[in-house]
C-alpha cells in the first residue's frame, strides 16, 4: 500500500475498502465480497470502523445494479451499526449515515425469519439544511454523498433536490479550491437529484474532478457513482 494511504491502519482499512467498491461498481461483479477482498471480516475491529467510515456505500454496487449483496457485506455492515451507534451529542451527519447505514440493510437485505434486525432508527432532523449558507450546504451534502442513490427518498435528497444551483455553486468552489472529494461528492448529487444548470457541464467536470484527485479511492467511488446514475436517467 502506499504510504500516504498507510498514516494508520483505521486509514488504509478506509482506503482499501473504497478501492474495492469502486472495482465492484467497474465490474458489476455483485457476487464478490468487498470486506473479504478488502480482508475484513466481523471480528476484525478496524475493519468494522472503516466500514463506518464508509457507511452504507459498502453496499453501493448492489444499490446501483439491483442485485443481491453479498452475505459476508451484510454482515459486516450489520456489525459496524451495532457497534458503533452515533451518541447524543453527535453531529447530524453522524446521525444521518447511521440511519442511513440501517435504511439501507433494511431494503437491500432485510433479515431472515428469526433474525435479529439492527432496530429502527428515526429519520434525524434536516430542517438545518435549509438555512445554511451554500458553502456550508455543499460540505454537509459531500460528507453525506452516499445518501445519494436512487430510491432511497429522505429530507436530505429533498434538501439537495431543492438546492441544486446552490450545489452547482459548491461544486465549482470545490473543484476550484482543488478539494476533490467535496467535489466529488457534491457532483454525486447533482447526479442523483439532476436540476443542475446547462452550463455547469458536470460529465466534464467530474472527469476532470477524477483526473485531479483519483489517487483517492473515495473520489473515484464518488464520481463512478455518479456517472451510474447519469446514465440511469438519459435511458
């Protein structure tokens, strides 16, 4: 692994399991196990974190091309949300990917006769996004980017439906303060929600975005995304 990657393992665990969805959604392949090509496994405790790091893109390329996740992915992704639930106090992003994390386990793998389900968790508070300033709405979308996917509606897809000029906005400040990821996922959901202006040229921009910044798995997956979810609506 490379070195910048390797600062500690919680990071390389982040990077190596972004690298193997980004080759999940290339392939489609939906039967490979993206924690056990990754080497992660419920027992495996930094795995787990880094899969919360990711959240519920783990099973992104089953979300894209409506297939079944792999077991092993949905029970490491069951662990992570047991694991770590968010406490109190914690950020509204944190809240919203752990909600996310369960609405997604719900839909894409919902738990056998028997089974114990992860528990419900209700949808948290988005009414702040609508009065914060486009610079800080774009931030906030990015780190939430994947909850950009088709037909998962929730108060921050109807935010981002509502506000994508001020998303255009944020994804042109981004690309020009070279920070690719926000980039990437702010162009993620414009992808997804779509009501960005002609002159954005958004394909363009996000080539340019994974040009720049593709040496990060997470920008790659960002932008991969998108373009899936491009192509879904001009069929």
């Amino acid at each position: 692994m490379d070195q910048k990657h390797a600062s500690s393992p919680l990071a390389g665990a982040v990077h190596d399991l972004a690298t193997e969805v980004v080759l999940a959604l290339r392939s489609g392949d939906h039967l490979a196990t993206v924690c056990g090509a990754a080497g992660i496994d419920e027992e495996n405790r930094t795995g787990i974190a880094a899969v919360r790091v990711i959240g519920a893109d783990l099973l992104l390329p089953s979300v894209l091309y409506g297939r079944h996740p792999h077991p092993g992915d949905v029970a490491v992704l069951d662990r992570a949300v047991r694991e770590f639930p968010p406490k109190p106090d914690a950020p509204a992003a944190t809240a919203w990917s752990h909600w996310h994390m369960i609405s997604t386990l719900q839909r894409m793998a919902p738990p056998a006769p028997g089974a114990t389900a992860p528990g419900t968790y209700a949808e948290p508070d988005a009414a702040w996004l609508e009065e914060a300033p486009w610079q800080a709405f774009t931030h906030q979308l990015s780190v939430l980017a994947p909850l950009a996917v088709p037909a998962a509606p929730s108060a921050v897809q109807r935010a981002a439906a509502n506000r994508a000029v001020d998303l255009s906005r944020g994804f042109v400040r981004a690309v020009r303060r070279r920070d690719w990821l926000q980039a990437a996922g702010a162009g993620r959901w414009l992808a997804a929600v779509g009501g960005e202006p002609a002159t954005l040229g958004l394909e363009r921009g996000l080539d340019f975005v994974e040009q720049m910044g593709g040496h990060d798995p997470r920008v790659t997956l960002h932008v991969r995304a998108a373009r899936l979810m491009a192509e879904a609506r001009t069929r």
